[in-house]
C-alpha cells in the first residue's frame, strides 16, 4: 500500500516537474511582453557594453537603429559595415 502511495507522489511531482520544464522551453523564444523604457539596458554591438536606453547614441541604419556606448563605437560600426 504504502508503495503504490509512494509511486503516485512521484508522479505528481515529475509532472509538475514536466510541465515546468515545458512552460520554460517554450517563453525561450518569445519575446519580452513589456516595453522597454529609458532605463532598459541595450548592448553595444562593437565592445558589447550594457548602457541604459536613455543614455546610449543611437544610430538608424537600413530601418534599424542600434544603440552604442559611445560615439567612436558608432563610428567603427559604420567603418566595419563599409569594410
């Protein structure tokens, strides 16, 4: 009796183990939901630094814009794109 107790707790609890697992693998590709504001950290795409939104230099190319720490990030960026 006590075995078959046993048996079906664990179940329930690889389940649940199961259902988390799947629920996370899932949410990997979406999206963030909320709207970044200025204090959301972007990242170089040169030195790969983190600088908040609101304080980074942005430039728009090709219908993109791209956030950088700096402006001689943003300028060898465009050097490397025209290189």
């Amino acid at each position: 009796m006590y075995r078959i107790i046993l048996i079906l707790g664990l179940l329930v609890v690889l389940y649940f183990l199961l259902r988390r697992t799947l629920r996370d693998f899932k949410r990997r590709g979406e999206p963030d939901r909320l709207p970044p504001g200025k204090n959301h950290m972007v990242q170089d795409p040169v030195c790969r630094v983190f600088v908040p939104r609101g304080a980074a230099v942005t430039e728009d190319i090709g219908g993109q814009t791209y956030y950088f720490c700096s402006r001689s990030c943003a300028v060898k960026f465009h050097e490397q794109l025209a290189g």
